[in-house]
C-alpha cells in the first residue's frame, strides 16, 4: 500500500508538470510577429554645416626692417598707435654719404661748366664734335652718381609703407642693426580678413560672395559674419585642403581663433533616419526596412551627420518604412506588427 501511495503522488508531480510545460511553450511562438514602430522615408531639406578653424589676419602687414646696415641715430616708434603713410620712423647713420653726394654735386658743377664752355667752342669750331662728346658724357656719370647716392641715403631711413597701428619696438636708439632686424611691425586694424582652410571634399561649400558665420573663444563667444572674396586656385598637396580669405564684418584681433561655420550652397533634399536605428557590421551599416509584412535588413551608406540623424545615400527610396524602435529584437525574416507609424520629419531632427 505504502508503494502504490508513492507512485501515485509521484505521477500527479509528473502530470502537473508536463501540463505546466506544455503551456510554457504553447506561450512561445518563433513564428508570431514581432511588434515594432516604423515611419515613411521621406525626403527633408536639411542646413548642412560644415565647422572649420580660421584665423583673424590685416589686410596689410610688415616687419619694418632697414635695408641697408648702419648705426640707428633717430627712432620714433609711438608704440600702438596709429601712424600716417610716409612717416620717418628710424633713420641710419649716413654721413659718409652725404659726403659723397657733396662731393659728385661740386664734380657735376664743374662738368656742367666745361660742358657749356665746349658747346660754344663747337659752335665756332673751336673743338671737334669728339671732344664735346667727352665732357657731356661726364655730366651724363656724374648725374647718375647723384641719383646711385641718393638711393643709398634713402635706403637709411625707414618710413611707414601704409597708414596702419604700429606694434612694439624692438631696437632702441644707437643700435647697430642689418637688414634682418626688425624695429617693429605694422598692420592694418580696420580693414581684417579671415583665413581658413577646408578639406576639399566640401569644396562646394564656399564661392566668392557667400556669407559665413563665425564665432570666436572669447568669454562672450562672439557671433560675427565674414564675405567671401578670394579662393586659393590650387590645392594644398599636403593636406588636401582649400585655403579660402573672406573679408571680416566686425573687429577682433589680428591673429585671433575663430570657428567658420559653412553651409552648402544649394541644400538638396535629403533622406534622414534617426541614428539609433542603424545596426553596425563589420564591415557595413544595416538599417531594417517592412516589405509586404516581412523584416528585410539591407546594406546602406550614409552622408552628413547631425547630433541625432543621419543622412542615407544610398539603400533607401522615398516611400520605404523603416523600422525606428525594436529593431534589434528583429531577424531578417521576420513577420512584423506594426504597433505605431510615426512622422520621419519629428523623430529625424
């Protein structure tokens, strides 16, 4: 009696779990479609902007160095301030030449002399055609030696190019300097450029003409604009980029960082998806698509990039629903329910 009691508790704990079993997996269907939420692809217009590094610059700038050596005997260089075109701003030693230029006037005065003195004996026949020939040829030398010293004593003395703001002084007063010293330097504030580069693959982002925004680092973050007048007509080799120079609406400091934000110049519609929704391969980007109620997951590339769509290039049309949430519960194959169809222009932003 005591095994029969046994055995038929142990086929009630047997039956109740099979019948337990049974519902468990009656509840579990590989077959039953899986719920997601989709939207339509569809074509957006999108600003896409491309963000490079400039750098403020003059539209005139120079180093003012001497272009002869001597010893500097006068210096006016009013530091920061703005100075006049022509202005004597340091002046060398050239008192040996201004020896010799009194020296060539005194011989050139005599030669004038014996040239006025020839021409009327030639013109009694005094002397022969030859002999006048000889003395106005030495007014002739003794006249370019003026002009040959003269140039040496202006190449002492340095005067501003432009008129522009002068920037420190780097000499002082009796120094013994050469051609490569610089006294200080000189530039244009009124008038600034902006140079940037960009790789050349976004080369259609810019023309002559165009606008660009800029924004600099400083503790207010400046937000100002700069024209496009000049585009380098090479590529830089190295680098393979595009060095561009837009004229600056606004001041800053020559020499300042700033971010230039382009835009392309025609905006062609574009299809964007929200960037969750792609699934990363080794070796390409999966995006899943319902086709007639099945999953099919299909190869696409991708283009520009916001902070949370992304454009698709190629893989998807206009019209093609794609799945935006529970994608990664889906195999290809898959029978889908679609639990909400959703607007591509609210969640693509």
């Amino acid at each position: 009696m005591r095994k029969i009691s046994i055995l038929a508790v142990a086929c009630f704990f047997t039956a109740f779990g099979c019948k337990d079993k049974s519902k468990a997996f009656d509840k579990f269907n590989p077959n039953a479609p899986v719920t997601v939420d989709v939207a339509i692809a569809a074509n957006q217009k999108v600003e896409k902007m491309v963000e490079v590094n400039g750098a403020v610059a003059s539209t005139d700038y120079v180093e003012l160095r001497p272009e002869t050596n001597g010893r500097v005997v006068f210096l006016q260089i009013p530091e920061g301030k703005t100075v006049q075109a022509g202005t004597i701003l340091a002046k060398l030693n050239d008192a040996d030449l201004q020896a010799q230029l009194e020296k060539i006037k005194v011989q050139l005065e005599l030669a004038n002399i014996n040239e006025q003195r020839n021409l009327q004996l030639l013109k009694v026949k005094g002397i022969n055609q030859s002999d006048y020939d000889i003395s106005l040829q030495q007014v002739k030398s003794f006249k370019t030696d003026l002009a040959y010293t003269q140039s040496l004593i202006d190449k002492t003395i340095v005067r501003a190019p432009f008129t522009g703001q002068i920037g420190l002084r780097q000499i002082s007063l009796g120094a013994f300097i050469n051609t490569t010293t610089t006294i200080a330097t000189l530039q244009k504030t009124d008038h600034l450029n902006i140079d940037f580069t960009l790789p050349e693959m976004y080369g259609h982002y810019v023309k002559l003409g165009k606008n660009v925004k800029l924004e600099g680092i400083t503790e207010t973050n400046q937000k100002l604009s700069a024209t496009v007048f000049a585009i380098e007509p090479q590529i830089i080799a190295t680098t393979r980029n595009i060095k561009v120079r837009a004229t600056l609406q606004g001041k800053m400091l020559p020499g300042a960082y700033v971010k230039v934000y382009l835009s392309e110049n025609e905006q062609k519609p574009s299809i964007l998806v929200p960037a969750n929704v792609l699934i990363p391969e080794s070796k390409s980007k999966q995006i899943v698509l319902v086709k007639k109620g099945i999953a099919t997951l299909v190869d696409v590339e991708t283009g520009y990039r916001t902070a949370t769509s992304v454009e698709i290039t190629k893989g998807v049309e206009v019209g093609d629903t794609v799945v935006v949430a529970g994608m990664l519960f889906v195999r290809n194959g898959n029978k889908i329910k679609v639990g909400k169809t959703l607007s591509i222009f609210d969640i693509a932003k």
